[in-house]
C-alpha cells in the first residue's frame, strides 16, 4: 500500500511560498529547510504565480555572447576553416588509399 500523502494547510503552503520568493536563497535550499521536497515548493510558487530559479543563484552566470563579426572577419574567419577542411579532406583521401593498397 503506497504512503499515505501529506497535507499542508493553505498558510503553510502560502507562508513557503512566500519564504522561498523573496528570499535570496535558492529554492532547493527553502524547501529543504522546510522538509519538503523541491519540486513540491516549485509547483506551489509556479501556481501563485511566483517561480525562481530552482538551483544554487551562486553559480556563475553564462559568458555574455561574443560581439558580432564584421563581413571581412568573416570571410577571413570561413577561408580559414575552408583550408584547413581542405588539408583534412586530402589527409584522409590519402589515408584511406595508404589502407587499400595494404588490404590488396
């Protein structure tokens, strides 16, 4: 027979959410403090409307995304990747006919 599942009164609930909203802490952390599970206090914030991050706001935040290249970088940028696919391609072109001559 599955466990019998908690309840919590609607101020418990209203009180966590609240506690987890606008504190600086992360959501894992509140609830677990609270003794319940993360993903429980998650969907209570997502139903009043109330969501964070659920994870350690510590973490380092992503690299802004690089400034956007001019038409001459690159075209100078896909020439050089075109040369060395090139050197690559020739390579294994004499690779694979170094391997068919020793199989015959």
């Amino acid at each position: 027979m599955p466990p019998k599942a908690k309840y919590y009164s609607a101020s418990f609930r209203a009180n966590a959410v609240r506690l987890a909203a606008e504190s600086d802490r992360p959501v894992t952390e509140v609830a677990q403090d609270l003794g319940i599970k993360y993903n429980q206090l998650y969907g209570w914030m997502r139903k009043a409307g109330k969501t964070k991050r659920i994870h350690d706001t510590r973490l380092p935040k992503p690299a802004p995304p690089p400034p956007p290249e001019t038409a001459e970088e690159e075209v100078r940028r896909l020439r050089r990747e075109l040369d060395e696919m090139r050197m690559e391609r020739d390579f294994l072109k004499k690779a694979a006919a170094f391997f068919a001559r020793m199989n015959k």
